[in-house]
C-alpha cells in the first residue's frame, strides 16, 4: 500500500511469502491448504501488516529488527485458504494473509532451495524500495536483500528459522531473480529500475553471495551497459514508440545456472 505523508518516498511492507500443499499432487484443480510465513520479532509478537498505518510500519523496530544482519526469527506457517474448509470460490490471498497474521515483505521476488539441504533451506531476494530517497533504506529494508529460510525438520515442517543473508545497500539492490552458482554461493541480479538507475547513475549488475558468510561481500560477475532495444520505449510525450509500455526499465530479466547436460 501507499506510504502515508511522512514516509512517502518509502513502501509499507505489503506481500508475503507463501506455501502451498495441494490435496491431490497429480491433479491441483482439487485445491489443497495455502499457507503464509509469519516471522516472530524479538518480542515474540507475529511482525503483521497494519492497515492505515502505512508510516508506522514502514520504520517499526520489528522491521529493522528483520534487516538486521546477525539475527535470527522463529517462523511458523499459517493458514491462508483451504479448500475443503473455504471451497474454490476466488478469493484475496494478500488480504487473507493479513487476516491470518502473516508477516509482510517489501516485495519479495524469487526463491529457490538450496542445493544439498533435501529442501531444508530456502532462499529468497527482497526487492525493496529502489529509490534512493526512501526512508526505509536506513536500517528499515528500504534496499531489500536476501533472506534464508531454515526449516530443520524437513519442508512440510510447520516452524522454522529466518535470517537476513545479505542486505542491501544502494549499489546493491532491487534484488530480483537469483541461482544457486554452488552450494554455498548464491548469484542474484537486480532489477533498480529507471528512478534507481537515474539516482546512482548505473544500471543493473549480478552478484555472487556467500550465504555462510558473517558478513558476505557482493561479488559483481555481471554488469549491464546500455542497451538500445531495451531503452527504445523510454521516451515519453511524442517521442514514444507506438505499442510500447514505456517503461525503459534496462533490466537483467533472469539467470540460469546449468553444467550444460540437458
């Protein structure tokens, strides 16, 4: 949702990370139990979404809490719909997970198991704010960065473990889509965007992370120059490229790691 006044060049945390069970693996149309992670703060008390508190939340102790390098959270899935309760009507699943106490992102973007963990460990990027100018990028997320999900007994398990791995900072961040480059190496590319783009004066780039590290370097592999196809819908007014969103965004779309066997 819309920041309020105060921090209106910040987003409140408004998405959520989700799991879903299904009741037949061989058909989904039957439906199944869609659940969303809830993190615990340092308190105790589910870190949950606010409505018409838009500022409050955005620089809450419980969101610096969870950007802050070092701690750990206890999660517990909650459950969002099921089918054979709620039936297969359509329904919000972003409001269902706010009446369920989920705990709310700043637009989580990708996620992948870690190899070699049998599911176990999960890893995921946070996109954030990526304007320069937001209120959150001291401390509060407003850079995003990337997350480390530990469930010990197993992926069905219902409690687990969270952990920021990486975070974010203006030369690294908008963190989008991502691919395990080994097993203990994470390689994350950015999406900024044009306003992010325009405030650093770079566009995006990839990077290895070291998600066992205390405190991991962001290792560029990959950085991206300007792109002429990419850019042909960035005019506006009469220069526009007719049939085109003008978005201009010069993104890294998506990585792949493959050892070429198909």
């Amino acid at each position: 949702g819309p920041a309020g006044a105060v921090n209106a060049k910040a987003k409140q945390p408004n998405s959520f990370i989700y799991r879903f069970t299904p009741a037949n693996v061989g058909d989904l149309a039957q439906g199944g139990v869609l659940e969303a992670l809830q993190v615990s703060g340092q308190d105790g008390q589910p870190i949950v979404f606010h409505a018409g508190a838009a500022d409050a939340d955005i620089l809450s102790a419980a969101m610096h809490d969870l950007h802050t390098p070092g701690l750990e959270f206890r999660t517990r899935w909650v459950v969002v719909h099921d089918t054979a309760r709620d039936g297969s009507a359509t329904f919000d699943a972003n409001a269902a997970a706010k009446a369920a106490s989920a705990t709310p992102f700043k637009r989580p973007e990708n996620g992948l198991f870690r190899p070699g963990t049998g599911f176990r460990q999960f890893a995921f990027t946070e996109t954030g704010d990526t304007n320069a100018l937001s209120q959150a990028n001291a401390g509060f997320g407003g850079y995003g960065g990337v997350f480390m999900l530990t469930q010990r007994r197993g992926p069905s398990a219902a409690e687990g473990t969270l952990r920021l791995v990486f975070a974010g900072d203006q030369a690294h961040t908008g963190f989008d889509n991502l691919a395990w480059w080994s097993k203990d190496r994470l390689a994350v590319v950015e999406d900024a965007g044009d306003t992010l783009h325009a405030q650093r004066n770079a566009l995006d780039s990839g990077f290895l992370i070291d998600v066992d590290a205390r405190s991991p370097a962001a290792v560029r592999f990959l950085a991206e120059g300007r792109d002429a196809s990419a850019t042909i819908d960035s005019a506006l007014g009469a220069a526009a490229t007719p049939g085109f969103q003008n978005e201009g965004d010069n993104e890294i779309t998506g990585i792949h790691v493959s050892d070429g066997d198909p």
